[in-house]
C-alpha cells in the first residue's frame, strides 16, 4: 500500500471525517423530511384545488340540468368536452345510460354516487390508449342521472414524480460530495497532525529547537501548537539556563574552591601556632560562606524561574521598602563617600513577595554603591562627589517604575543585555567583590511578578529601573 492510498484509508477513521459523515447523514434527513414536507404540502394544495374547480363545475352543471334539463346538460358537457381535454366527464340517465361525456366508461370508484377519488381512465376512450389517472365527484342530479365531474391529474403525478427523482439525485450528490469534503479535511488535519506527530517525537528525541508546524489559520490546531510552541520556547530557555549554571559553576566556581583548599592547605602546612591555625580557619570559614552564599543565590533565581513562590504574594507598601532600604545602606554609601537618596510617590502598592522585592532592591543599590565609589569618592572641597538616587513612580495608572541612579562609570550599551545574565561579569568589575548573580537576581524578581528590568544611561553613570504592575 503506497503512502497516498495509507493516508486515505486512515482519513475515515479521523474525527473530522466521522463529525463530517455525521453532520451529513443528519443534514440528509433533515433535507429530506422537509422536501417530502413540500411535496405533500404541494400536492395537497393542487388536489384541493382540483376539487374546489371539480365543485364549482359540479354545481353549475346540476343548475343547468334543473333549468333545462338532460338536454340542456347534454349540450353544456359536450361543448366543455371539445373545449379542454383534460375535463373529463360521464353523464347517464335514470336508468344508468350513457348519455353525454368523453369518459368511456363509468369509473367504478365513483360508481355508488357518494364520493369522490381518484380512479384510472384510457386517453381517447379507445383501445390501445394510455393509461392515465384523473380525480372525479360524482353528482345526483334532480332527474335521478348520475353526472361524473373529472381532471386529469397524470401531469400533477409525473410532477410529483420529477421532484421526487430530482430529491433523491440532490441527496445522493450532497450525500457524496459532503462526505469527499470530510476525506479531504480529513486528510488535511491528518496531514498537520502527522507534522506535529514528526515534530513531537523529534523533541522527545531531544531537539528541544524543533516547533510544531502551524499553517497560520488561526484554528484549534494552530492554537494548540502556539500554546504548545510557547511552553517548548519557555522548557528551552529552562534547559538552556540549566546548561549555563552548569557551566558556569564548574568554571566561575573551581577559583573560589580551589584558593578555599590551597588556604586550608597552607593553614595546615604553615600554622605553627594556635593563633595562626585559627586565623586559617575563619579565612577559610568566610571563604566557605561566600561559596554557600552563591549556591544559596542559584537555588533561589532557579525557584524563581520556576514560579515556584508566586504563591506567597500580598499587598507591599513599596514607599516603605524603599525607605527601609535606603535607611539600611545610607551607612553603607557614607563609607563610600556617595550621597543616598529616594524619591518616593505617595501609597504606591504592588502585589509583590515582599522579602523578594526588597533583596531586589537591596542588590541595586549595593551595586550602585559598589561601583560609583570606584570613582574619586570626595573633591578637593573635601565634599561628597559621588550621589545613587533610588525613585519611585507611578506609570500609565497600572504600573510601577522602581529606578536606582548612579554617577559610577556605567555599561556600555552592548553589554547591558549580557549582564544581566548568571556569572556574567565585565572585564573592568573583575576586581571588585561579587559573583555575578545579582543583576540575574533582580530579572528573575521582576519576570516573577509579571514585570521586566531593563538599564539606561544615566549620563553619567547607570540607571537600571525595574517595571512591575501596580497592586490594588
């Protein structure tokens, strides 16, 4: 069996197939009790109307005959008998004689004289014609004659008849041609969901790069493959964060663990006093405590990424974070020779982790101090020469702007994307104490509450601003 045919054989048995044959046998014989529904209808109108005429004809006719009698009547039937063929009529006498009419015969339907109906009749009245069918009413007339009043129906029945074929020749095409569509969207959505299958046991294989196909409709397949393609984007940039922590604790931390066993090495080979040896251990102690305070960083920018403390949000005040900070590190920046400053807009709220929020803000201004006091701290005016300004405002009613300005030396444009990234530190900061992490830190925050962190140019200095949304 090639591909082509495989793929036919196995479009019957999808859903959409299935929905689709459903669909059409359902529409078929919705369609075909409301066309039998006309036919009847429509039938129903012209043999009532037949009759009414038949009526109408039946009591001119007996006025006649009790005017003028059988004479009089004889001539009227045989004048409307010459005049329209399709009038058929059978007149007799008291005594059941033929006596006018182009109807060979009495029907014997009609013959008791009571009712009307529909009874067979020969065309011509001759040997040989065709067989036709015609609705009559019998009527007594005054005399004691019996008179047959008829229509040929034969062409209201092959009307009948026509719609009928023409009904089922329209079903058994919509019938077709509904399910030949369902093959074909069948095997459309079979094909799309054939790629996604491909793409998917690529992925499982692991190339977490590969998308589902999407064809760019906007339908339930393209959606779904949007939404699958958003959650395999956000498992890669997981993955790849994986892989860079990885890497870089083997690289950015073999230093600071090998220079932690050469200082216990050389405590242990050189101490030769009880004074030196502890000495030794508190340096390797600290040494210790800042590795572990690197993992503890780790740890928390990956339950970060992983939202795994959305949870724990309530209301902040972050005019009284931010205070608090300042407060905090106002020591901090005189030792430094800067200036600190906030400027806070009144009851500005988030919905915010607050002890988050509040380490987000604390490594900004620790960075802030760490590197403007790299610069000369104090003029010759023996007055502070450096100033971080830590501001507060409200944007565009629904967010919140958190920025830390410096006068330090700034990052150069091509670089702010890269910093804030996990180890990633410039080649001028390399001397300066840190691990790389808190700029990471402070993204991972602000992606946490639904916001972003993005660094400006102070000019000079940096700006590094934190936009979050607003809280009730």
């Amino acid at each position: 069996m090639t591909v082509a045919n495989k793929r036919t054989t196995t479009a019957f048995y999808t859903t959409v197939f299935g929905v689709t044959a459903a669909a059409v046998v359902a529409f078929l014989v919705v369609a075909a009790l409301v066309v039998a529904g006309l036919v009847w209808q429509t039938n129903k109108v012209l043999s009532e109307q037949v009759l009414r005429t038949l009526s109408s004809e039946a009591q001119v006719l007996s006025a006649t005959e009790a005017t003028g009698g059988l004479d009089a009547i004889t001539r009227a039937i045989n004048v409307r008998s010459e005049l329209n063929q399709s009038n058929l009529y059978y007149l007799t006498d008291a005594t059941g004689s033929k006596l006018a009419g182009n109807l060979s015969r009495l029907p014997s339907e009609l013959a008791d004289g009571m009712t009307g109906g529909v009874f067979d009749y020969t065309s011509n009245g001759k040997k040989g014609g065709s067989e036709r069918i015609a609705a009559g009413l019998p009527v007594r007339l005054s005399g004691g004659g019996l008179l047959i009043v008829a229509r040929d129906i034969e062409d209201q029945r092959a009307l009948a008849a026509r719609i009928r074929i023409l009904a089922l020749i329209g079903f058994g095409c919509l019938g077709v041609g509904g399910l030949v569509l369902g093959l074909v969207i069948g095997k459309s959505v079979l094909s799309r969901v054939e790629g996604m299958r491909q793409a998917s046991r690529a992925i499982m294989a692991g190339d977490l790069a590969q998308r589902l196909p999407r064809s760019h409709t906007g339908d339930e397949l393209d959606r779904l493959a949007e939404s699958f393609n958003t959650m395999l984007s956000r498992i890669e940039q997981l993955m790849t964060g994986f892989r860079e922590v990885s890497d870089n604790i083997a690289h950015d931390l073999k230093t600071p663990l090998n220079r932690l066993r050469n200082r216990a090495e050389a405590t242990l080979r050189d101490a030769t006093t009880s004074q030196e040896l502890q000495d030794g251990l508190g340096q390797t102690i600290e040494a210790a405590d800042e590795i572990i305070k690197t993992f503890d960083a780790l740890l928390l920018i990956a339950r970060l990424e992983a939202g795994a403390v959305s949870s724990t949000l309530e209301p902040v005040d972050i005019g009284a974070l931010i205070r608090d900070a300042v407060e905090l590190y106002e020591p901090v920046a005189d030792d430094a020779g800067l200036a600190l400053t906030s400027k806070v807009e009144h009851d500005v709220k988030l919905n915010a982790n607050r002890r988050l929020v509040a380490q987000a803000i604390a490594n900004l201004i620790d960075n802030a101090i760490k590197y403007s006091s790299r610069r000369s701290r104090v003029d010759g005016d023996n007055r502070l020469a450096g100033h971080v300004e830590v501001n507060v405002r409200r944007c565009g009613g629904n967010r919140v702007e958190i920025s830390v300005s410096d006068d330090g030396p700034g990052i150069e444009a091509v670089d702010r994307q890269r910093v804030v990234e996990r180890f990633v530190r410039l080649e001028e900061s390399r001397t300066a104490p840190g691990t790389g992490l808190g700029l990471s830190l402070v993204s991972a925050v602000a992606r946490l509450h639904g916001g972003a962190i993005r660094l400006e140019d102070n000019k000079p200095g940096l700006r590094a601003v934190v936009d979050l949304p607003a809280g009730p």
